[in-house]
C-alpha cells in the first residue's frame, strides 16, 4: 500500500503495472486448499537479506484474507 486506505488506497502493483506492460501474467497467483474453513486469516512471508556477513535482514511481509 503505497498511499491511503486498504479498500481504497494506491497499491504498489497497481502504479507500476504500467511499466510491465499491463499484462495479469506478472501478477503471482497460489491456489488455497479447499479445505480451508471460512473465515478472516492473516498470511504472513518473510524474506531473509544476507547482503552483509552475519547480519541478516528480515522482511516481514504480512496480508488479510477472508475466505
């Protein structure tokens, strides 16, 4: 999220989809399990920079999905 709210903000991929072309065949898709019981979830990645020795940097990345 770049600028304002989460349902009505500027979002990151939406600004610079221009510059990609536009085309859907860059944005990541993934498949829940259908399984999965109906509800508000938080889904979290977190990436680990090892650009310096013995420092790592960690980036959390967090988002909400209601299924």
């Amino acid at each position: 999220l770049l600028r304002r709210r989460l349902d009505s903000g500027w979002w990151y991929k939406r600004e610079l989809r221009q510059h990609w072309g536009g085309s859907s065949s860059h944005w990541k898709t993934d498949s829940i399990v259908a399984t999965l019981k109906a509800g508000n979830y938080l889904m979290r990645d977190e990436i680990i920079a090892l650009y310096s020795e013995y420092k790592p940097q960690f980036y959390p990345e967090c988002v909400k999905l209601e299924v």
